[in-house]
C-alpha cells in the first residue's frame, strides 16, 4: 500500500497560539516536487500582534540565567534525541544531501550547547576611576543587559542551525525573539519552535510570523519597537533592513564569492582537490556564502590540481538528497537552477571553458568546473550561489592577494601553503573577516567569530560572539561618600 505524503499545515505562533491566518504558500519537497506543507503568510495585522505580545513579554516576563542554562541545553538533548528526523526534514524541504543535512543538525546542537554555557557568563568589568581628586570615594563597573525584542529573519540554505544561530544567543542573553523563517523552507524551523517550548521556554518569549520577506518582513521593519534585527541573506535585501531600521542594532551576515589559493607548497594536492569538491561544491548544493567559487593555483602545480579536481568532482553522486550516497541533490527551485545555468553560459560564451559539468536538469546542476575566466565575469565577481568553482592560474603570489582582495565582498577566504611566513602576512593582507589557512573557505566552527567586512556583512555571529550583539554595555558609577 502506498502511503500518501502528509501536508502539514504552518501557521504563526503567538505567545504559544497557533495562528492560521494569511494566504497559503506553497512548500515542496525540493526533489520529488510533491506538495508537503501550506504556511500561511502574515499580514500587517498578525505582525503586529506578535510585537504586541513581544514588547509585553520582555517588559514583563525575565529568565535567570539559570533558567536560560536549563531551557537551552535541554533543547540541545531535545534535537540530539530527534537528529535523524530533523535532517530528514531538511533535505526534503531544502534538497541538499541526507548527510549534509546531519551535519547541520550536528552544529546546532553544538551551538545550543555553546549558548547555554554562555548564558553564565555574561560578564562586566571594573573600570578604575583615575582621577584621585574628584573620584577617590567612587566606583564604577559596567554590565551587560539584553537589548530587548529581536526580530530573527533567516535563509533557506541552513534552516535549522542559522535559525539556531540567531535564537539560542538571543534567549542565552535574555531578550525575546521574533522568528521570520523563509518562506521555502519553514518546516524544521517550526519543528525548532516547537523543540523550545518543550524545553520551558515560556510563551512568548519566541514568536513565529511566516511569510514573503516583502510583505511579512516589511511590517518587522516599519515597528520601531524592534530593537535589533538580525538578518542572513542577500546584500541587497541587507541594506534594505539597515537603511529601513535607522539607529536601530543590525547584525547582517549576506552574501560573498569566497577565494581560495592553493600555492605551489601546499601539501597533498589530492586531498585539497577532495576538499575543494566535497566541501566547496557538495556543502548545501553549493548555496552557502563561503563555499568556494575562485580557487587560485600557482601555475607550478596547476595542471597537476586541475587532474585532481576534475577527478574529484566526478566523483560526486548527484540525484536523490535522502539517498545516503547522495553528495549534491536539487537547488532550492529550479528557477535558482536556471539562473546558475545561464550565468556559466554567459562565461562561456565570454571564453570560458568548462571542464565538468555545466548541465542542468530542472533544479539540480551537475557540479561544474570553469576555467579560462575573465574577473568580469560573473561566476568570477559575483556570488553564484550554486555549484560551481571557477579555476584560475597565478603566478605571482601579490598579485593574486590583490586580485583575491578586488571584490565587493569580504566574508570568508582560504589559503593553502606550508610557508609560515606567507601564512602570517597572507592572513593579515587578505581583506576577508576569516582566514582559513590550510582548509576551504566552507569551514566554520561555531566557536568562532564569524561575520564579514564589506558587503559581506555587519557585525559577528557564533554564540560568544553574538551574544555581545544581542547585549548593550551599560555603565554604573556609584559616589559612596
């Protein structure tokens, strides 16, 4: 007997209501292309309700950070008991590798952790009065206190952890969250909601609005109760939301085209090559801002990596993201596919000669190796946003640090090398907010700051990190005379 896919229906949460109210959005499972969910998408009204309840709930409603420690680390026993089925979810909604999708469910769990345990550790610090005429019979000390309501806005490409990301520090720190997931993926994160009230988060304390970022996301901006916004996603929808929201906080982790250079010392070319294709092609489909796209190899070694690449590569399984073999399933919609497919064609008609791949078919893009590039053109100077690497030949190690620099954006870069010297000077010069020396620019630890500079991006995520967003520093002088 075949078993007929459950629709599941997704409204918005208001301190713990459900609400289905709005019109429907379509959700697909991004490979078969069946229908799996209807959310309903807020109108101005809904939104408001949400911040009503929002602003009341931080005014009058606080967590210690005991109650913070408990609610967080039990989410992160909560995920980990149900890891398996949220990365099923995952890949149905979004189409990227089972195996992807576990490694996903794997940081957030780490990142529930991280937060949980900084939620005790929120410190200030003294600050010594120096003048000892006027301050001899003073103290002075600062804290650190919760900015108040966040209003969360996250992408498609990592549902769960970047959703995760923004929550986890924001509720360590004691503020109260406003989740806007994307509209094409919202089922796990709903999951995720769920997940933290079954933990004790009280009612409240996060609420839900589903919806179209120009409609549900442009209510959240126009409320000047918000008093910070976090936001991943594209360059132009970031400076929308910092030009929208004037004084307010912003953290914005957006786009970038991430370069990687592989000098002519770099150990073990082939599993470079392996490391380029696995993680900078195969990681969500290519759909992440720092997976590689400009790989820059010393003409001593090129032809010898470009083998190795290409071998690479074609090794990679694309088809079905919930066969456990699968490396690269479909993009988010075939419409992203589409646009992929037309900037490689653009190149080539511009020159470029492609060594792997360069096929489409509907939203899945064969993984693909560009070569003889032009900086203009796109797949070099913009952010492809699917997988794709474009291989270019140097020979002069300032000039491909210059040319690596010779971009808009500023996120993450990668270098390879076993020169200590051109480590310590490559990492100061390149103009990126991480420098990872000896592996992709597709890591990221979430212990780390992570965040860029340029159009990649304002301010840092990663618990630590974000939690020092999510707080002002607040000064207490006290005359004890």
């Amino acid at each position: 007997m075949i078993q007929e896919t459950k629709i599941v229906e997704l409204g918005h949460v208001i301190s713990g209501k459900r609400i289905y109210k709005g019109k429907i959005i379509p959700v697909f499972n991004k490979y078969t292309k069946e229908l799996i969910a209807n959310v309903y998408s807020a109108d101005e009204q809904t939104v408001k309700a949400a911040i009503d309840n929002s602003v009341e709930t931080f005014k009058n409603k606080k967590l210690s950070a005991k109650d913070r420690y408990d609610i967080l680390s039990k989410a992160a026993q909560i995920v980990s008991c149900e890891k398996n089925e949220l990365a099923l979810s995952i890949t149905k909604e979004v189409g990227k590798s089972l195996k992807d999708s576990l490694t996903e469910i794997d940081r957030a769990i780490d990142t529930f952790t991280i937060a949980a345990e900084e939620s005790k550790r929120i410190f200030g610090e003294g600050i010594p009065l120096p003048n000892k005429f006027t301050d001899e019979k003073k103290m002075a000390y600062t804290v650190r206190v919760p900015v108040g309501v966040i209003a969360a806005i996250t992408p498609f490409n990592l549902p769960f952890t970047l959703a995760v990301h923004k929550i986890a520090p924001a509720i360590a720190a004691g503020n109260v969250v406003i989740l806007k997931p994307a509209e094409a993926a919202p089922i796990t994160v709903m999951r995720l909601v769920e997940i933290l009230e079954e933990a004790g988060l009280p009612k409240g304390f996060i609420n839900v609005i589903n919806g179209y970022g120009h409609e549900a996301g442009e209510y959240l901006l126009k409320d000047e109760r918000i008093n910070m916004y976090t936001f991943t996603g594209s360059v132009g929808v970031g400076n929308h939301i910092k030009n929208s929201v004037g004084i307010r906080k912003v953290t914005l982790e957006l786009g970038s085209n991430a370069p990687n250079i592989i000098h002519k010392d770099a150990y073990n070319l082939e599993q470079v090559a392996k490391l380029c294709a696995t993680r900078g092609l195969a990681t969500a489909n290519g759909q992440a801002c720092i997976s590689v796209q400009r790989l820059y190899v010393h003409s001593e070694i090129f032809n010898e990596f470009k083998d190795f690449l290409v071998d690479a590569a074609s090794t990679l399984v694309v088809g079905n993201p919930e066969d456990p073999n699968t490396d690269i399933g479909p993009l988010i919609s075939e419409r992203q596919a589409e646009r992929v497919e037309n900037w490689v064609k653009e190149a080539v008609e511009d020159g470029a000669k492609v060594l792997i791949g360069g096929e489409r078919d509907g939203a899945i893009f064969k993984p693909t190796i560009l070569t003889n590039l032009k900086p203009s053109m796109k797949v070099m100077c913009e952010e492809i946003f699917g997988p794709v690497i474009s291989l270019v030949e140097y020979d002069d190690i300032d000039e491909v640090i210059k040319e690596a620099n010779d971009s808009k954006f500023g996120l993450q870069a990668g270098l390879f090398t076993s020169d200590l010297n051109l480590v310590m000077r490559a990492s100061m010069e390149l103009e990126y907010g991480g420098v990872i020396v000896n592996d992709v620019s597709t890591y990221r630890s979430d212990w780390q700051p992570y965040g860029g500079i340029k159009d990649s991006g304002l301010g840092k995520e990663g618990p630590i990190y974000a939690i020092r967003e999510m707080t002002d520093e607040k000064a207490i002088i006290i005359n004890y005379q």
